[in-house]
C-alpha cells in the first residue's frame, strides 16, 4: 500500500493521513484514530491495519507493518462486507465486484481500544 492509497475505504483517510496523525498527535490509544477523519469508524474493515499502525508508532522506531496493495485490500474488505463484517456508510469507496480468485483469510476486525499486549 502506497501513502497515498485509502487505509479507510469508508471515509477516504489515507496511510499518509494516519501516519501523519500518529506522528503528530501521538495518540495513546488505537481508539483515537477515530478522530482522524473518522478512519475505523464505518464498516470496521480496516482496524486491524489502524492497530498495527499504531502499535508500530507507540514502538518507537520499529519498522512500520507491511500492508496488502490497494488491489488486494480493497478486495479483502469487499469479501470482509459481503460476509457481515460490516455495513460501509453512504459516500464511502464502494465494494469492488467479486474477486475471482477463491477468496483467502480475513483479518480479524477487532476493537480498536483492544488493550495492547505486552512482553
Ligand atoms: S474501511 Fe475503515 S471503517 Fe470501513
């Protein structure tokens, strides 16, 4: 996924936008990305990826998380809504049509204020 591809299909917010977030507002929850631009707030799809942004950022200096290209996300959240995972709100990026290739794994779209492991 480029910086600026859609991280938030549901309300346009892009990787550049989210990292820029947690660059500069530092949040101390993965629950506060809500406040940038609403990302994680519509059909939940992209919590996940939000979480690991920013477990990456509360990690100072780890390697930010490799994401799945625009194609192949946007074709995972498509499979992740028509199973129920959630309901993308008026005006969000539309489902992509059918893939074609059988499908694969979903990430699991967890709460974004899930308590944060530690070791
Ligand atoms: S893609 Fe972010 S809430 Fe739907």
């Amino acid at each position: 996924m480029n910086f600026d591809d859609e991280l938030c299909l549901c309300f346009h917010v892009t990787k550049r936008k989210v990292v820029n977030y947690l660059r500069v507002e530092k949040p101390s929850r993965p629950g506060q990305l809500s406040d940038c631009f609403g990302a994680g707030t519509g059909c939940g799809w992209c919590r996940p990826f939000l979480v690991k942004l920013w477990e990456a950022a509360a990690a100072e200096g780890e390697q930010a998380p490799e994401l799945p290209t625009a194609g192949e996300y946007a074709a995972e959240r498509a499979r992740y809504v028509r199973a129920g995972g959630g309901t993308p709100p008026p005006g969000a990026t539309p489902v992509v049509a059918e893939p074609t290739d059988g499908g694969g794994a979903l990430p699991q779209a967890s709460s974004l204020d899930a308590p944060k492991e530690t070791s």
